[in-house]
C-alpha cells in the first residue's frame, strides 16, 4: 500500500490531501488546499501562495489517476466545490443531511447538486464495501475536536489491503483525537498506519482547559492500543512551537509529520508567516566592494545570503 501526503502544513498549506493505492484502487482523499486569510494580523506570504499552487497542482495531478474520491466533511482546506475535480469519479462524502449544520451542510448539498450527472456520489456515513483485495470501510460522524463542538463531524476512512495486511486509516479533524468516541473508534480499527490531526494548540485558550492535554493522552493510548505508526499534522503544525509542544509524541519515534513520511523537513509556513514577512521586509543589503575569496568573488550581500541558507 502506498501512501501518499500531497498537501499538508508541514508542506506548507491548510490541507491534508492524500492519494491511497492499495492493490488495484487509487483513492484521493480529501482534496482541498487552502491558506489562512489572516494570522497574527498577517496576509499569507509570497512563500505561502507558491506552495498553495503546487499543492493544487498535485492534487489536480493525482486526481485523474484516482478511481474513488473521499471526502471527510465540508471546510474548504479538505474538498474542492468546483465539479471537475470528480467529474467521472465514484465521489464517497460525508452526507450534507445527517449531523451536520450551517455553512458545512450549506457547502456538502451544494456539491452534491453540482455534481449530478458528473460522478456517482455516495453517502460515506457507515459505508462498507470489498474492492478485489481491499477492504474500505467509513466511520459513523466523529467529533470534530472536543465532543458537542460546534464545528460539527467528521467521518474516517479505513483501508484494509488484505494481500500486504496493512490498514492504513485516515482519521482528518478529529484533533488529537480530542474525542474519547473518537479514540475508541480509531483503537477498534486497528491501524497499521494512521494519518490525523494533532491537537490545535494553536488555539488553545479557546478551548477547554486540558484539552489539548487530552489530545496528546488519546493518541498515546491509540499508539500503546494498536502499536501503530501515526502521521500527525494539520491543526498541530500551526503551532509554531509545534516541535516542543508534542514532543513527547514525537519522541515515541512512532509519531512523524506529513512532510517526514516523505522524507522532506517540514516547512509550516503558517507557522512562520510573522519570519517570512519580516525578511520580506528588511532592506535589500547595502553594495559592497568585492571581497576576494580564495579564487571567487563575493559580496557581502552574497555572504550573508549563503550564510542563511547553509543554517537552513
């Protein structure tokens, strides 16, 4: 089974598009990408657009390879509201009539009419079905976040490759999970890979006291449950002293981010949007005489720009 992040905060954007290919089924999970309108009274940087424009490349690339496309819940960094991503597509989503509310339910009716004639969509809540030798499998509606939010519910994705024994499950907005049904859920499945959102300490003084606290114990119990291998990322990475803050999850060596699984560092540009316009806005670097250095010539400019990106 292969598993693919396409998009995520670790890789720059709001998003946790991924492609699944397990036996003869691609599945494109989730494809939506989005920045922050606006964070610490900042617009995204120039940094932050490029990379918004290569996530949607790739998700637009590995959407013509997929069979099926799943879509967890209706906020706009996890599904696309133009039809021609899932035109001729078998499209499983959340259902836009069964507890959910406001803009979400708003935005799932609106995809579904969209889309009539142009895909098969199927209601995701409870769904089961064999492919060959795979086996899918789609949770009832989760919390999203703390149980009774009021950011509504998410559903999870299971997939079981019965050739290779591995089941990967994709768990979105579950934060944490903060949820103890939540947990339960993902214990019960049994992952041999798991992919969800860490715990949004980000905002934590909007949250119940001890909540992301909780976040953190649920995850541990899901890894000692199961012995599985998480990717956390989204919510968790916009925290920009995400590496401290989880380390005790990172630590476990079990607990990697979207941008590790494929072996590329983590670049959170939401996190690092304050340094990113601060370096926008600095002065370009007075002209200097050039400085001989051993056969080349550099100016301090020059220097000071090789300095920064050896550091990086």
């Amino acid at each position: 089974m292969r598993v693919i992040p396409l998009a995520a905060e670790s890789l720059g954007v709001r998003s946790m598009a991924t492609y699944v290919e397990a036996g003869d089924l691609g599945i494109l999970i989730d494809p939506g990408a989005t920045l922050a309108p606006t964070r610490w009274g900042l617009p995204p940087a120039e940094a932050e657009w490029q990379a918004l424009r290569r996530a949607n490349d790739r998700i637009s690339a590995y959407a013509t390879r997929a069979r099926l496309i799943f879509v967890s819940h209706y906020h706009e960094d996890h599904f696309r509201s133009d039809p021609v991503t899932y035109a001729g597509h078998t499209v499983l989503a959340k259902d836009p009539r069964r507890m959910i509310a406001g803009a979400q339910a708003r935005r799932g009716l609106a995809l579904w009419k969209a889309l009539e004639g142009q895909a098969t969509v199927e209601s995701a809540d409870g769904w089961r079905r064999r492919d060959g030798a795979v086996e899918l499998s789609v949770s009832p509606p989760l919390p999203h976040g703390v149980d009774g939010t009021p950011l509504g519910h998410v559903v999870g994705l299971a997939v079981c490759d019965l050739v290779q024994r591995e089941r990967f499950v994709f768990a979105s907005d579950v934060q944490g999970p903060l949820s103890a049904v939540a947990a339960a859920w993902l214990i019960q499945q049994r992952p041999t890979l798991l992919y969800l959102s860490g715990p949004p300490s980000y905002v934590e003084r909007d949250l119940p006291a001890g909540a992301v606290q909780r976040g953190i114990d649920n995850l541990r119990r899901v890894l000692d449950a199961t012995g599985c291998r998480a990717i956390m990322d989204h919510h968790a990475l916009r925290d920009s002293s995400f590496a401290a803050r989880f380390d005790v999850l990172w630590s476990t060596g079990h607990v990697i981010t979207a941008a590790a699984h494929l072996g590329l560092p983590a670049t959170p540009l939401e996190a690092q949007r304050r340094a990113l316009w601060s370096d926008a806005r600095k002065p370009p670097a007075p002209v200097r005489r050039p400085v001989e250095t051993g056969g080349a010539i550099m100016t301090r400019a020059k220097r000071t720009f090789a300095r920064r990106g050896n550091a990086q």
